[in-house]
C-alpha cells in the first residue's frame, strides 16, 4: 500500500500561490504541487464571468447540529444518527459542549520555501499580513471576508499565500481536565475507535489514520478534492480565524465531475478517461473554481463557516473546498463505518482505471469486518442497534458481490480450461501488476507474465495460469 507523509507535502511545497491574467473576469486554476506527468501544471486560464458577486449570499448552509452530553458520548454513533439528514449536504458542522483547552507550547515546527517556521512565527507573519492589509487585528464579517477572497481570485491579485498544510501531529490536549482531549471526539483516537472500520488496518497512514495540521493565513485555501478512497473526514478547528467551506453532496459527485471536464479541464487536457480522469486531476488538490458556476450547471453546492471549537464533517464521495480568513490552526483525520463499503468499491475501480497505487487494503478490510460481523450474529446476546442493521445491509451487500464475482471468475477459469490449478495459499493483500487493485480474496499467476493480476483482467493470452484464491 502506498502511505500518505505531510513531511513530503511540506518540503515539496505549502504555497497556494495563483497565477492570473489581467482580465478581471477569468481566473485559472492553482499552479500547486504537480507530479510532473499531468498538463494540469501548465496553468491554462479558463474563462467565467463573475462579476456579480451577490450570490455568496444565495448558497444555501449546511446543518449545525449539537449534541447532547448523551449524544456526545460516542462520535461514530452520532454521527451515524445524523447521517440521513446531514449526508444530503455532503457535510455538516458539530458543535461540541465544550471548548478544547490550547496548549501555547509553541515547540511545533514546520518547512516551507527554504525557511523553518515555529506555530508563533507563522503566526506573527500571519497576522501582519492581516493587519498590513486591513489595518485591524480584529475579526471582520465573514461574507465581507468572502466577497474580498472572490474579488481576489477573479481579479488575480494575489501573489502568495502561505498554508503548512499536512503537518504529522495532534493539538488536542493530553490534559486529563480537558474535557475535550480526553472524550471520543479526539482526532487521535477516532480512526481506532471499535465502530471504525478502520481500526482494522496493521499500519498508520499519516493524514487517514492518523490526524494531521492545518496552519493557514488570511485566503489559504483548500482546492476542490474529495477525501481518498471516498472516506468520511472530520476537521476540528482548533483556534483562530473562520473558514468558509464549500461542498457538494456525495449524490452530485459525477455532476461535479462531468462539469469540471466540460468545463474547466476540456477535452485536450485530459485522456480518454472522462470523469474518471477529471477525477484524477482534482484529487490533485489544485482545482479552485467558485460556487455560482456550479450552481448555474445544476450542481448543488452548501456553504458552512466553522469557528474555533467547532467541528467538520464530511460524508463519503462529497467534494470540497474552502479557505481561512485569517490565521487559524485546524486538525483533520479520516474514518469509515460499515454503510462505507458500497462507495469504497466505487474508489477502488477508480483507482485500477487510473493505475493508482490505493491507500487502503479495501477487500482486505471487507472480508476481515464480515467476518467479525459473522461472528458477533452467532452470539445470543449480541445487541445492535436500527443503525448498525443499516451499516451491516451495506456491509452484506458489499461483502456478497465481492464474493460472487470471484466465483463467476475462478468458474470461468477452470471453463476455460487454461488453468493448471488453485491454491488456497494466502499471502495477504497484494497489488494487481497490470491496474494496482488490491487483491486479497484471490488473484491469477501466470508463469510467463511473470507477476500477479487481479481477476478482473479476466483470461491472459497464454496458457500457464494458476489462480490463487484466499477465503
């Protein structure tokens, strides 16, 4: 499996700097950190008119929601609970009973452009920005903060912005007073908790499993992405400025993407791959386009500005963006329940048709969760609740497809005649040499080809072909 490191993210770059033409009315897409191999990194402008920008005021909010002492118990419970209603928005803000305490230990450093910053450094060369530029170190309305954010982009004034994004660690307190650092709701624990699926992982991913930090400035943004492998993400705003968020819900993703295709990234950008490939372009994370135009194209899109104190959440395949109005410090980790499953086989075909290496061990954490569901329906007094019978639906139905199409395969094999054999030999999750899928169930070798493919391949064209199976 491929890890996610934010040491890396640092060093390559932090900075959200834009490059715009004159016109006032066009803006072009983020020239951030490129992997060298995509024509994303050349920066064309796509042209839009915004002009008018009285439609901040018409996007719709996202629900807040508040949690009582009892409800607050358990955060995966909870926000199962909330789950039909909130997932109709791709995301919702929480407000917690009480406030974490913020530790001033400032002994946390981060890299950026040749320069090492501690969090009171960045901090101090953040607020003078602020200041220089409104003459206040005071808060400022925050759609007043949003008009000036849009006014920047479209007109391209904006040089650099800076934003130590993906920093490996936690700001919760470790103070056993702190109401907050010591519940359930501490990013550091989430991912681990008994209903995450998750938990079932042997090995920590920096940024999934384990949380990471967000230092932003005045207009640090966040570009158009959706979290990988479609998996729930929560953000804790830690202390600061606001942020406005933007996102669009899980059920609108492919109109998203069929309008990012069509109309920003066109048709000599990118491949054969349509959504697919615009998919792979915005997972790149350097895609900021503004609202309206979404909304004009049938998009639906919601709007939350989260305060200090406050959580985010956002539910599977729903894509967002965003950005600070001033300095703020947030922490942000991923998390999965069982109703995740359907849409994790939908990141998992994305990423074999973009031969990307996946994150996450997805049938591997399948049939481990199956089978531990299997094993608590055997005992008498098991107890589940409505919720986790609508989770555990998405978990059999998950789990039965995956299971039948292997079946269909390995019969079509031994019909076909071109296989010597099956093992019942396991060697874990391994990577399909042809798409990268993860293979954990079963997987064909063959003498002349010389590594492993996933049965999706169906029949190589030679006659030395073995499947190896793992139940």
């Amino acid at each position: 499996m491929l890890t996610r490191s934010g040491g890396d993210a640092l060093r390559a770059s932090v900075s959200r700097g834009m490059k715009f033409h004159d016109d006032e009315d066009s803006f072009a897409r983020s020239n951030g950190p490129s992997n060298g191999n995509n024509d994303f990194s050349k920066g064309e402008v796509v042209k839009f008119h915004c002009s008018d920008l009285e439609w901040i005021n018409k996007i719709p909010e996202c629900p807040v929601y508040h949690p009582s002492k009892e409800e607050f118990e358990d955060p995966l419970v909870y926000l199962q609970n909330i789950a039909p209603e909130a997932s109709r928005y791709g995301k919702s803000r929480v407000q917690p009973l009480r406030l974490a305490e913020w530790d001033t230990d400032d002994r946390m450093t981060f890299y950026k452009s040749g320069r090492n910053y501690t969090f009171r450094d960045f901090e101090k060369m953040a607020n003078k920005v602020f200041e220089r530029r409104y003459c206040s170190s005071g808060c400022l309305p925050a759609k007043y903060l949003e008009k000036e954010f849009w006014h920047e982009i479209i007109g391209g004034k904006t040089d650099t912005v800076e934003y130590a994004c993906d920093v490996d660690g936690t700001a919760f307190s470790s103070s056993p007073n702190d109401e907050l650092g010591k519940s359930k709701w501490n990013l550091k624990k989430l991912s681990w908790s008994p209903k995450s699926v998750l938990r079932l992982l042997e090995m920590v991913i920096p940024g999934v499993t384990e949380p990471m930090l967000y230092i932003g400035m005045l207009f640090s943004i966040f570009a158009w992405h959706v979290e990988d492998h479609f998996l729930y993400s929560i953000n804790y705003h830690h202390c600061g400025a606001s942020k406005t968020w933007y996102c669009i819900p899980g059920d609108a993703a492919l109109r998203f993407e069929s309008f990012a295709l069509e109309n920003v990234y066109r048709d000599d950008i990118l491949s054969a791959n349509g959504e697919d490939g615009a998919f792979g372009i915005l997972s790149e994370k350097t895609t900021m386009f503004p609202p309206n135009i979404l909304m004009e194209h049938g998009v639906p899109v919601y709007t939350a500005v989260q305060k200090p104190g406050e959580f985010i959440i956002t539910f599977p395949r729903a894509y967002h963006a965003g950005f600070s109005h001033g300095f703020n410090c947030g922490e942000a980790v991923n998390f999965a329940v069982s109703s995740w499953f359907p849409l994790g086989a939908l990141a998992s075909q994305r990423y074999a048709l973009l031969n990307r290496v996946p994150l996450l061990p997805y049938e591997e954490l399948l049939c481990k969760e199956a089978m531990l569901l299997y094993t608590s329906l055997e005992l008498e007094d098991s107890d589940h609740s409505s919720m986790d019978s609508v989770s555990h639906h998405f978990l059999k139905i998950s789990f039965v497809s995956l299971i039948r199409f292997h079946h269909c395969a390995r019969w079509l094999f031994v019909k076909s005649r071109v296989c010597t054999g099956i093992s019942t030999r396991s060697l874990g999750t391994i990577l399909c040499s042809l798409c990268k899928r993860d293979c954990y169930i079963g997987y064909v070798n063959c003498s002349c080809y010389g590594h492993p493919t996933c049965l999706h391949h169906g029949i190589l064209p030679c006659s030395h072909v073995s499947v190896e199976k793992h139940v």
